[in-house]
C-alpha cells in the first residue's frame, strides 16, 4: 500500500514539474506550452470557480479570464514560491471572490435604486399645495410686518431694487433702508418659526 502511495505522489510531483516547466515555456511567449497548461488546469480551475460562484455562465466567462491572465501574467510565476497549479488555482480563487463582490455590489445597487422608485412618486398636486401653503404662510407674516417695513422689503424684495434704490424711491436716507429691511427680515424669521 505504501508503495502505491508513493508511486502517486511521485507522478504528482512528476506533473507538477511539467506544469511548472509548461507555464515557464508559457512565460517566454511558447503557445504551445500554454495549450498545454490551458488543457490540464481548465478543469479544476472551472470546478473551484463554479463552487465559488454557484452560476455556470458565470463561471466560464470567469475560467476564460483566469485563463488569458495566466497567458500574460505567466512571467510573474515563481516555481521557487509554489506550484504552477497553486499559482493558478490562487489566480482563480481571487478572480471569482472578485466576481462574487461585483455581482454583490450590482444587486445591492439594483436594491438601492428600487427603493428610490417605490417611494412615494412625486405629486405636482401636494406639491403645489404646499407651495401655496408656505405663501400663504408668507403672506401672512408680512401683513404683520410695520407699513414701512412691508414697504421696504416689497420693494426691495419683490420689485428687485437695490438698497440705494429703495432708499432714493422712499426718498430716506440708505442707512434708515437698511435698518427697516434687518428690522423686517427678523421679524419675518421669527414669524416664519425660524426658517429662512
């Protein structure tokens, strides 16, 4: 038994040493080598993906990435670090972990972005309901506003004139203006709640 053993692990080792020699040829450009490593890891690189990954599609679009990065990283290969199979099975590992994190994001992005659509749609009615409701509300808190503040900042304010215009068209000095406005406005905040 222990012979057996040791014949099976020595034809292990055996074809791990040719894979390493096959993805050092790969390394200096040898298509042929790599036929050669695409054949023998194709397999098991696509059943430690699909164990990962659980979508068969997925998976081989997955192996076919893993496949052509072993082609153009095979230079980054060191058989003094580990196996050629090891090598290309951690290359595997983190393309599919890195697919799985993607899909992840996308689903919670597809999540966020439905919920944003099956909150309440907008409804230009209670809009423009409460926009009337906040004149109003306006409306009112400057009717209690004194007549030469209300004046000041109806001119001021809804006419668009600036301080030096209202002030030359109530013929008072521009410092008796801008008094009025201040004196309004925080009379308008405080009517208002605070708000501006």
């Amino acid at each position: 038994m222990q012979a057996a053993d040791d014949g099976r692990n020595a034809g292990q080792r055996t074809d791990e040493a040719d894979l390493d020699q096959l993805l050092l040829r790969t390394a200096a450009g040898d298509r042929e080598a790599f036929t050669g490593v695409y054949d023998r890891t194709a397999g098991p690189v696509l059943g430690l993906v699909h164990r990962v990954l659980r979508d068969p599609a997925q998976s081989e679009e997955v192996v076919q990435d893993v496949l052509l990065e072993v082609w153009r990283t095979s230079g980054r290969f060191r058989p003094d670090r580990g196996s050629a199979m090891t090598w290309i099975m951690t290359l595997a590992h983190h393309r599919a972990v890195d697919r799985v994190r993607s899909s992840q994001a996308g689903a919670d992005r597809e999540r966020r972005a439905a919920l944003l659509e099956s909150e309440a749609p907008f409804d230009p009615v209670a809009e423009q309901v409460e926009t009337h409701q906040e004149w109003q509300r306006v409306r009112q808190c400057v009717h209690r506003l004194t007549d030469l503040q209300r004046e000041t900042v109806a001119l001021a304010y809804y006419e668009g004139l600036t301080y030096k215009e209202v002030a030359h068209s109530l013929s008072v000095p521009l410092g008796t203006v801008k008094t009025r406005l201040r004196d309004g406005l925080l009379r308008l905040r405080a009517c208002l709640g605070g708000r501006t």
